[in-house]
C-alpha cells in the first residue's frame, strides 16, 4: 500500500459513522446473539475452529449479522470477499467465482463469499451460484433481513444452516452505547461526553433492538451539543430525544409510569371506553412497551371483565396474541387496536371471575368429597366399591339435561355462578333458571 492509498484508508476510517467504526473485530466484542455465539454453541465452535460452511443469517436490522461476517473475515484463513445483492450484477459474481476458482487451485485456499441483503437476489443470480457452493469453490454467508425460506431457493437453504438474530435487549443496547461514548480510539471518547441514565434508557428503549439506530444517534448527540460548564458534553433526554427522531413520553418500565399506564388501559377497557383504551395502548406502543405484555393484558381483560357477556372476546384477544408475536411491529399496533377496540365495546360481566374466587375459598375453608355417583367407575374393581352407581347420563335425557346432585354434600347447595343481564349472559341466565326449575 502506498503512502496515498495509507492515507485514504485511515481518513475514511476516521470519518466513518460510529456505528461502523464500533463494529467488533473479534467475537468476545460481540455484544448479544448468545443463543446461537455462546461458547458452547456451534457457530462460535465453528468460527473458531475456521471450520465454517455455508451459512444464511436472517434477523431484523441492526442486529449484527454484517458484524459477525466482519469477524470471519478477520479470523478465517480462507480468502474472503463481498457482495451486495442490490448492486452486484452478473459480471460481479463471475469475477468472485474466477478468483476463487484461482485461489483453490493455485493456492489451496478455500473462499467464503459474504452477500449482503441476499433475498435482493433473482433466481438466476442464486441459481448462478449453486453449483460453486456444492462443489466447494464458494463458502456461502447470507445476510437477510427478510424469512430466507421464502426468500432464498431450497437448494441453496438445503445447503446451508440458518442462523437467526434476535433484536437486542435493552441492557444489550446500553452496554454498546456507554462502550461508545468512552473509547477514545473508535468511538466518542475524546468528546468527554456523558449521558443521563434516562436517557441512556430511552436510546435503549426506541432503539428497537437495532444498535446502529442508538449508536447512529448518540452520535448527533455528541457531534451537535455544545460543552457544558465542566467541559463535557451532557447527553440529557431531551439531546436524546431530538437525536433519535421521537418525542419523548414520560414511561419508565419498571416504575409509576408504567403502572399507571397498563392500569389505565385496563381500566378503560373495563369500563367500556375504547377511545381511552386505545390511546393509552398508543402510549405504550410508542414508549416501547413490550408487545406480548400488552397482549397478555387484553386476554386477562376479556375473560376477567368481559367473559360470557360476549364469549368472543376471549377468542379475538386470543387471537391477536399469537398474530402480534408471528407478525411484530409496526403491523402488530393494528392487531392490537383491533382486540383493545373490540374488548372495550364488549358488554360487560365478571361473573365467570366472581364464580372461580368464590369457589376457590369454598375449597380453602371446606373439607368435601366427591358424590359416590361421579366417581370414576372405569377400573377394575370400581363396581364392587361402588363407585359411579346411580349416576345418570344426561345425553340420555331430554336436552341433554338431567337432575342430579354435582356439588359435594358438605355444599350441595351453594351457587358460585351468578350470570348476569347483559349481552350472552342473559341468555345463558335464562336457560340455567329454565332447567333448575325443571
């Protein structure tokens, strides 16, 4: 290299965006991703050991599938070369397979072939570069942002082991932005910067798992706010705000704020106030709530206010709980809308509720037995006890429905069922005083 291309190269280090600049060079820098980097797991054994066969990382952005490329590369004795599938055309591609085919023959050396954002890529690109991977002139890694099996042709996936990234947890994300804003020699040290712990919070939080958004953003927040009195630049969660682009809500995760909030949602669902219900949902979704919490709240809310009033509640909130989770943000906002508006409009009862508490405490401070007739009579030897004589089959009966004793003698005449007048209930009401008054 001479002196000029020494230059350039360090120039354009040093102006890179901080989140290129922190990319980890070797795996123990590697922050996140233990369920597939853990020192026991078999990428990290694989990389380690320069043992890595073709391989497709699948995650959403951010999540560090370029970065573990960039470690291969720095750790892998087989030459190693790059493309991205939004720009590279045919000739791209036959210029790699050339010098791969060069180096395996004249020098023994293996070639692995990072292709970023892989699902860019047609058929006949990928079709292209099959018959070089199953030979071995090429050691495939994948990128995509985008579910490979629908993405990538079966004969490359068949060929590969898929990996998949997860969104990085929020303390995942807070360790990466302090280890920015403290080195000196990649990152923003020499900038003297601190950060509050709310903000460093709120970074985390509307990161989204994505560490080039909190890395990108810490890093406008460095380069535009003025040195305080002390000499330091004061990240605050108002410089926080700004940077990433959202304005802040007041909603600590683990304080008032957070219980207040899920309680108001609640309770404006309870009491039948969906624009309240909704609003307070859009405060969560937009301060980071944790989507699946927010779905388990609905559920609970359907059976526990709503229950038999409209036994389609628990179904649609069911329902929405699964679709949020195998659809994710931001599509899941109208998943949940649609349950919370739904749930909310629902006539009311919490009989059902009233029914299982009332029932526990019978069962706490009553000592029962289970009538002779219900007992189980299926084994052998049950008839000489006695077990099960004189219970009577109420399919044999008109309606389906028969007179007989259920509860235990000790309390065979308390009710814990009170349906009431609203919505379904009142019919279920109407037909269990129509057969107790047989």
């Amino acid at each position: 290299m001479n002196l000029f291309d020494y230059m350039r190269t360090n120039t354009m280090k040093s102006e890179a965006p901080l989140a290129s600049r922190m990319r980890p060079a070797a795996l123990s820098e590697i922050v996140g991703q233990q369920h597939i980097l853990g020192k026991d797991k078999l990428l990290y054994r694989a990389i380690q050991a320069d043992k890595l066969g073709s391989v497709i990382f699948y995650g959403p952005p951010g999540t560090g599938k370029t970065t573990i490329a960039r470690v291969i590369a720095n750790t892998t004795s087989a030459e190693f070369t790059q493309l991205n599938a939004t720009t590279a055309g045919k000739k791209d591609m036959e210029e790699v397979v050339r010098q791969a085919k060069d180096s395996l023959g004249m020098y023994g050396k293996r070639t692995i072939l990072f292709v970023d954002e892989i699902h860019r890529f047609n058929k006949g690109q990928q079709d292209y570069l099959l018959p070089f991977v199953e030979d071995g002139t090429l050691i495939l890694i994948g990128a995509t942002t985008e579910n490979p099996y629908f993405e990538v042709n079966g004969a490359l996936l068949s060929r590969s082991i898929i990996f998949e990234l997860k969104a990085l947890e929020k303390e995942e994300i807070k360790s990466l932005l302090l280890r920015a804003l403290t080195d000196v020699e990649k990152g923003m040290g020499a900038y003297h910067g601190v950060i509050e712990e709310e903000a460093l919070d709120f970074l985390a939080d509307m990161a989204g798992g994505d560490a080039r958004n909190a890395l990108n953003a810490l890093e406008l927040g460095i380069l535009t706010t003025e040195c305080g009195p002390d000499g330091k630049i004061h990240i605050t969660l108002e410089v926080a705000s700004e940077c990433i682009q959202k304005k802040t809500v007041r909603y600590d995760k683990g304080g008032d704020n957070h219980y207040d909030t899920i309680s108001a949602f609640i309770k404006s669902m309870r009491g039948s106030d969906p624009d309240a219900a909704v609003f307070y949902l859009a405060k969560m979704l937009y301060a980071g709530e944790d989507i699946k919490f927010i779905a388990r709240r609905v559920m609970i809310c359907a059976s526990e206010d709503v229950g038999n009033a409209d036994p389609q509640a628990l179904p649609v909130a069911v329902s929405a709980a699964l679709a949020v989770e195998r659809v994710g943000m931001p599509e899941a906002q109208i998943i949940l809308s649609h349950a919370v508006s739904y749930v909310a409009s629902a006539p009311k009862s919490n009989a059902a509720c009233m029914a299982v508490s009332e029932a526990m405490e019978a069962v706490k401070s009553t000592t029962t037995s289970v009538p002779v007739h219900l007992q189980d009579r299926h084994y052998q030897g049950a008839g000489k006890l006695g077990r099960g004589a004189g219970y009577l089959y109420a399919h044999d009966y008109p309606e389906h429905y028969v007179k007989q004793q259920y509860l235990p003698d000790e309390i065979k005449d308390r009710t814990f069922y009170h349906p009431t007048d609203i919505g379904y209930e009142e019919e279920i009401k109407r037909r269990l005083n129509r057969l107790r008054n047989r």
